[in-house]
C-alpha cells in the first residue's frame, strides 16, 4: 500500500544530542501524527498536527506540519536514553477514505 | 484514560489450528476497532475496521474467512485466526477510538505476538 518517505530510516546519536526526522509525501494530507514504539509494543501518540504551519511542542518533542501539507518533521531536543525506539508518521490525504498512511519508521539508537 | 489491552500479549499454536486475540478498550466506549499486522522491521498494516454491532471492513488482500473479527460490544473486538499457517507469524496490533472512524484519535493495544509451528 501507499507508504510516506520516513527518513532517515535509522539514526546512531549520542545521548544529549539533538534528533530530527522528517516523512513527505506526493499528496497533500489534512493530519499528521507521530507516534512511537517501543519493542513488543503498540505505538504510543506523540504530537497530532492538524493544520499547515502547525507547530506542537510535548515536552523535548517539536512537530511541524508543513506549509505544503505534503510534510512534517519531529524534533527532539536533548535525547535521552528513553528515547530509543522506532518513531512513525503517520498522516490522513486530503482525497483518502480516512485511512491512515504510515512511515516506514526511524529507528533511534543512542551510542552510550 | 485512553487504555487499551490485548490478550493474550504472545502465542504459539501448530499450524492448523486457529487463534482468538482480543482488544478492549478499559476506560472508554470504542465506537470502531482497527487491526493491524505488522513485521519484523516493517511499519503497520491495517487489516480491517470494525464498528460495533456492524461487520468489519476489510482491506484489499486480507482474507474475511481467514481474519474473522468481531467487536460484539463498544469495549471489545476478537480477532481470530483461522486454520493459522506458519505465514501468518506476526505482531498483531488493534486500536480503537472513540467516534466512527476516527483514523486521527486511535490508541493503541500492546500488541499480540503470534507464533505459529
């Protein structure tokens, strides 16, 4: 099925570090959402973005939703080993049946 | 509030036989269910939809006789595999949310670790 461009696909920081990552797509999307998962879990909500320009803070996590609508980027400032996990977007297209379109995720590895 | 529970949380069954996984929703009403699959370094894969007392929307490819799904109640979908093959070893994952279809407002299970022999 149709997927968003996630990347990067991993990253190795050191702790402390600041994380970014960004998904885009062909299409312009109504909701961007970023989640992430821990293993052997389900994904957890992080940051819902809702209109273009929108940007949310949750704690050290920044999200944009872009002017174009056709992307979204996740900061996060200061990592910490918690931070480790796979982090998807996910986002509802603006022509879409209201199904979710996901990231392939970034998988987030913190040197220690 | 927002807590959703799967069970059982890991299986391992012999081929042929089949498997019931459930979701609850703990501290809301869901009006609609989701179930995904998803692989071993892969992203999510919605398998169906299901709202409550109605029969599940399945996606392109997902076999209905092979998934059967049933949210009996506004806190409870079964997903059942059915005559499980070693293939369909994965991490089954259901959501759910509060109001019809809300794709954006989903909360997530733990997830089922399946198995099969």
């Amino acid at each position: 099925g149709q997927q968003l461009n996630q990347s990067p696909q991993s990253m190795f920081i050191q702790e402390g570090e600041d994380v970014s990552m960004n998904c885009t797509s062909s299409s312009i999307f109504n909701t961007w959402l970023w989640y992430k998962q821990d293993p052997g879990e389900g994904p957890v909500l992080l940051i819902a973005l809702y209109k273009a320009g929108e940007l949310t803070s949750n704690g050290r996590l920044t999200a944009q939703f872009g002017i174009t609508r056709k992307d979204s980027f996740l900061n996060i400032s200061a990592s910490i080993p918690s931070d480790v996990g796979i982090y998807f977007c996910a986002g509802l297209p603006m022509d879409s049946n209201y199904q979710l379109i996901w990231g392939a995720g970034t998988k987030l590895i913190i040197k220690p | 509030g927002a807590v959703v529970s799967q069970h059982p949380s890991w299986v391992i069954c012999k081929s042929g036989t089949s498997v019931k996984i459930e979701c609850r929703s703990l501290d809301f009403q869901a009006t609609t269910m989701f179930w995904y699959r998803q692989f071993p370094k892969q992203s999510l894969m919605l398998m169906a939809t299901s709202n409550e007392g109605s029969k599940a929307t399945y996606e392109q490819g997902v076999e209905k006789d092979k998934f059967l799904i049933n949210h009996a109640s506004l806190t409870l979908s079964t997903l059942t595999v059915t005559s499980a093959h070693p293939e369909d070893s994965s991490f089954y994952i259901c959501s759910a949310a509060r109001d019809y279809l809300a794709y954006n407002e989903q909360f997530f299970g733990p997830g089922t670790r399946l198995t099969v022999l």
